[in-house]
C-alpha cells in the first residue's frame, strides 16, 4: 500500500525521498526490518495471551532428552510468523502484481488449516489434530489453485531472450524497478508468452517444458499441459509442506532452515526478474518476478524474529500455524520462479526428514511381515524418526542437532546458488 501512496507523491508532487519506494532493493529491506520488528516487539504480546489462554503444547512421553521441560510451553506462535509476513508484505510490496496475490493466498491458506489443527489439539484436546485426510484435502485444493494461477494466469508469463541482440533501452519505470542505470541490456522479444518451461539444475541449456512430456498427443498436445502441470504443482506443494511440517520437531530447527531456503530464493527472485542478471547467467527471465522479493524478505525476517523465542529453549511454539505454512510458501514461491527443480537440493533437510520417516515405517512392515511384530518393534531402521530424533536418542544435545543442521542448510543452499553458473 505505501507503494503506491509515495508513487503518487512522487508523480504528482515530486515528494522528495518518494521515488526511492521504485525501488525493490528498498523495499525488500523495509520488509524485512518490519518484520523483524513485528516479530520482536508483537511477538512477546502474543506469547503473553497464548500463556494466559493456556495454548499450551502437549508432550508425549517419548523418553527424549529434555521431553518434559516443553510441556506447557505455548503453541500456536505461528501466528507471530503468518503476522510478520502478511503485514510487511502488505504495506511494501505492489499488491496488485499476480506473484504476490499468489503468495499472500499460500500464506493464509495453509495458515488456516494449521490454525485449525492447533486448535482441535489445544481446545479440543484430540491429540491428533485435524485428521490427515483433510490437511491432504487443503494442500490438494491449495496445489490446484497455485497450479490453475501460474498455468492461466495472462499475467503470470516468461520472456525468450533474442540471440544476438542489439542494444535496447528500457523505460525508466523498468529501470527503477529493477535497480538498473546501464543502457547496455539484452534483448528479449517485445511480447511475453505463457509458458510451462521450468530450470533443469547442472544443465547447459536448461530449460524443460512440462509440455513436450504430452508430445505423444499430437499437434496440440500444449493445450492439454494443464493435466499434468496441475498435478505436478499439487505433489510439489503437498511434499514441501508436510517436509517442514515433520521437521518441526526441535526448537529453532524448522525456522532457521526455512530462513536460509528464503534468503536462497530470494536471490533466485531477484536474478529472475532482472534483465541484467537474466542475461549474464543465462537464465530464463520472468517479468514481475522481482517483486517477489519484498515477499520472500518478509518472510526471511519473520523466521529470524521469531527464532528470538523458539531457539532453545524455547519459549513458544510455531505448531501446524507455522510448520504447514512455511512449506508451503517454499513450494510455491519456487514454483513461481521456476525453480521447483531445486527443492531437493535447496530443501534436502525437509526431504530427508520426510524420507526418514517413510524409510522407517516401511522397514518396519516389511521386518513385522517376515519376522513378527516384536523382531520389527527391536530392530527399527533408526532409533526414531523423524531423523533429528534419531540423533537425539543417539545422545547428542538438541541445540547441537539443530546447529548442525542449519551448517548442512547453509551448504545446501550455496550448491543451490552454484547451479546458476556450474553446468
């Protein structure tokens, strides 16, 4: 919102210091600040009322180390998160642009089938939350929305680039916004094109288009590519956001993994929606997209404030609020940006936190098929899954897990970036 008010003090009054809100780099960094501060100062008041509400979190007897100690300590404080995103988002970012509809639906949709969970688990005392099925439901009916929004959207569009171009100069709107002074860019065809290409990590020339898998069809095989870009975008979405969900398991683990993916993205936005770097990396340039950026530092800053409380020990939980939420906006933001192929590089915590678990579970029906039920309960794959607590009943302490981890985040998310150049 304050986009457009300091581009109209500009434009019609020359505002001095408006036009600096042209900017996306200004912008990103005041979506940030904001949302740090939201998280800092809002979110100690929000602990407060979920203490006095006595949205407490309900340890099961696990025999982990330091199990007992979280009993009763708050929940719910995914809230402080979905606030430190939508509102900074809100007030930076251009609203209007389809990138950031799109992900301001994500947020709020995954925010409320967390926030039910939580509260079937804390008011209604069911333990088990909202039943699988139905949190499946909402993730399928989010990944049809998101997949329908970027496969129909006129809005939502790439740009080939020209080979050979001569020299072109942009508008200075285009300029601004994009933190370009150089009139020495590449050239791109002059209309957009929907397209479902995606980045094909490791890979010269790495464009693929979901599309061609349809050849077979005939001649109009792309107009049938939604039938398999829909689904595709559904496992996408679904598979990221119950991997953060499960990785929530120790204090500060899912935030602080989630903040590094969002600052790894963030660089991809930005690249993506800028000619210059588009060009010189030769990446596929996506109009609009660098708008994202103001999104994805939002929600940068709100994973970092809220760790203010949720590193060990922690002071409150995220719960389903969060966790659900966090994923999803991964998937979504990386599908946006064409870089979905990543996410099991960028997102390999979340994807062997998932695996660990799938791993274990079939090991165990296959052991309790050929050996009986008593072999299979003492000879499990790990000591428990998901796999941090494996480690946990290892004997190492929680916040070394957790560091660790964040260590194995880091490097994953600088192969992530590597690939723009090495392939």
């Amino acid at each position: 919102m304050l986009y457009y008010l300091f581009d109209y003090l500009h434009s019609q009054f020359h505002f001095p210091g408006a036009g600096v809100f042209q900017y996306i780099s200004f912008r990103a960094a005041m979506a940030l600040i904001t949302s740090l501060i939201i998280s800092l100062l809002f979110g100690k008041k929000i602990i407060g009322i979920l203490r006095n509400k006595q949205v407490g979190e309900t340890v099961r007897n696990l025999g982990l180390q330091g199990e007992a100690s979280k009993q009763g300590t708050p929940t719910m404080g995914g809230l402080i998160i979905l606030s430190a995103i939508l509102i900074p988002t809100l007030l930076f970012a251009k609203i209007y642009n389809s990138y950031i509809i799109l992900m301001l639906i994500t947020t709020v949709w995954l925010g409320i089938i967390g926030f039910i969970d939580d509260y079937i688990k804390v008011f209604k005392k069911d333990k088990e939350g909202l039943k699988g099925k139905f949190k499946v439901v909402g993730q399928v009916g989010l990944g049809i929305i998101v997949g329908s929004i970027l496969y129909f959207n006129p809005h939502i569009v790439i740009k080939e680039k020209i080979s050979n171009a001569n020299e072109v100069r942009m508008d200075e709107n285009e300029l601004l916004t994009h933190d370009i002074v150089s009139s020495d860019l590449p050239k791109y065809k002059s209309l957009a094109e929907k397209s479902t290409k995606t980045t094909i990590p490791f890979v010269k020339n790495n464009e693929f288009d979901y599309a061609d898998l349809l050849s077979f069809l005939g001649d109009d095989y792309r107009q049938y590519a939604w039938l398999l870009f829909i689904p595709i975008v559904i496992f996408i979405v679904t598979a990221v956001s119950n991997g953060a969900n499960i990785t929530d398991g120790l204090d500060g683990l899912a935030t602080g993994t989630s903040a590094i993916i969002g600052a790894t993205l963030a660089v991809f936005a930005y690249v993506s929606g800028n000619t210059i770097f588009a060009n010189y990396l030769n990446i596929m340039y996506i109009p609009n997209a660098g708008e994202l950026v103001v999104y994805i530092m939002a929600f940068v800053g709100a994973c970092v404030g809220f760790m203010w409380y949720n590193s060990y020990p922690a002071q409150v939980f995220m719960g389903d609020t969060g966790s659900l939420s966090l994923g999803g906006i991964i998937a979504v933001f990386a599908l946006a940006v064409r870089k979905e192929l990543l996410i099991p590089i960028l997102c390999g915590i979340f994807l062997v936190e998932n695996l660990s678990v799938m791993m274990q579970v079939a090991y165990f029906k296959r052991m309790k098929k050929l050996h009986g039920i008593e072999f299979a309960r003492n000879n499990r794959l790990f000591k428990m899954a998901p796999l941090h607590h494996h480690y946990q009943k290892s004997g190492y302490h929680e916040s070394k897990i957790v560091t660790r981890f964040w260590i194995v985040g880091v490097m994953l998310a600088v192969i992530t970036i590597v690939t723009l150049k090495l392939r």
